[in-house]
C-alpha cells in the first residue's frame, strides 16, 4: 500500500490543513501501519508554472529535446510517477482568494497529461488514474461549503474525475477566521470528519490484513 500526501498551504507548521492532511495518514497508518509514504509540500518546494518553456518541452518529441527541456519534463514525470505509484491520496487545500493555492494548480498542470493520466476516445476523454481513493482536507476562513463561492470543490471534482479520480471524500474546516471557539469547532467537526471518512477503509485494510494471517 502506497500514501501520497500532498500539501499545498504557504504556511508550514501553522497550517491548518497540512495538520489535517497529517491526521488523516495517520488514521490510514494505524490500519497500514507498513504502507509507504510520500509527502510533496508544494510550498516548500513549488513546482514550477507551466509556462511557454514547459510546454514547448512537453510537445518536444524526447529524443530532440534540450537537455534544459529534458529536465522541465523530468520535473513533471517525477510528480505523474508519484501518483500513478499511490493507492491512496490525500491532500491539504486551504482556500485562497475563493480557489486552490497556485501551487496546487501546477501540481495538477503538471499530472496532467494526456495520453499518460487521461487519453481522448471515440467515446470521450478517459482517466487513467483509476482504482485510487482521495481525501481532500479543506481549510477554510469562512463558510462555503455547498454555496456558489465554493469553487475549489466543482473544480477539484471535474479536474479529478477527468484524470480517473472519482472516489474521492472531502473532509470541511470552515469559519476557522471567526475566533477561537468557532476555530475549536470547526477543527473537531473536521477530525470527526476524518473518521467517518476513513472509518471504512481502515476496516477493509483491517479485515484483509485478518485473512492474510488465516491464509
């Protein structure tokens, strides 16, 4: 079993949802406690944009890049390979300007890719990211959780259903700017949060891992 966690807060230690994202691995951990885990903390190193340059490398066939080019896409297939290798996914999203952190958009800019996470059909686009699951902790200083300024949730499903992410639960901290009681409440209603979503998965680890010392 593979973790990716994946952070995208500017704040470190003071962020809210890279805690959360961290509690989360946690809970799957108590049930995988052998699993393996990468950690991407995309503010402590961004990802670059994808610029001119990036995707003049990208449309470059391989074997007549640059050795600068060769690099920028070596930079994305680190972050495709990342994800193609995990079973589960979790990721921190605090709540900028009504969106997801810059740093988030390129990381997706940079999994991204067709004919690798997604190809065109006859009958559509399909992802090829499938058979994972994905928890997302929102962190939010107000409260938009099914109201229209919610546009992280919209386009996090669109954008991970397009590359084969569909199972994915989304776990809310909101009103964290209301002081600190509405802050105390709005962490708890996210941790228990967290348990309910993780609760199932846990117990399927848990029973596979019964049969296993059966067999």
């Amino acid at each position: 079993m593979n973790f990716l966690q994946i952070n995208s807060s500017a704040r470190r230690e003071a962020s809210h949802s890279t805690r959360l994202a961290n509690r989360i691995v946690q809970r799957l951990r108590d049930a995988e406690p052998d699993a393996t885990l990468t950690v991407r903390d995309l503010g402590l190193t961004p990802h670059p944009v994808l610029d001119e340059a990036a995707l003049s490398a990208l449309f470059t066939p391989a074997s007549q890049r640059t050795p600068e080019q060769a690099a920028r896409v070596a930079l994305d297939d680190a972050l495709i390979a990342e994800i193609q290798a995990a079973n589960v996914v979790v990721l921190g999203v605090p709540m900028y300007n009504f969106g997801v952190p810059a740093s988030l958009k390129n990381w997706i800019d940079a999994i991204a890719r067709a004919g690798v996470t997604f190809r065109y059909t006859e009958k559509g686009p399909e992802g090829l990211l499938k058979g994972k699951k994905v928890f997302v902790a929102l962190t939010r200083g107000g409260k938009y959780r099914d109201t229209p300024a919610d546009s992280q949730v919209p386009y996090l499903k669109t954008v991970f259903s397009f590359l084969g992410l569909t199972d994915v639960a989304f776990v809310y901290a909101e009103g964290l700017n209301f002081g600190a009681d509405a802050e105390q409440m709005a962490l708890n209603s996210a941790y228990q949060q967290i348990e309910e979503a993780v609760h199932p998965l846990a117990t399927t680890a848990e029973v596979e891992t019964a049969e296993l010392q059966l067999a």
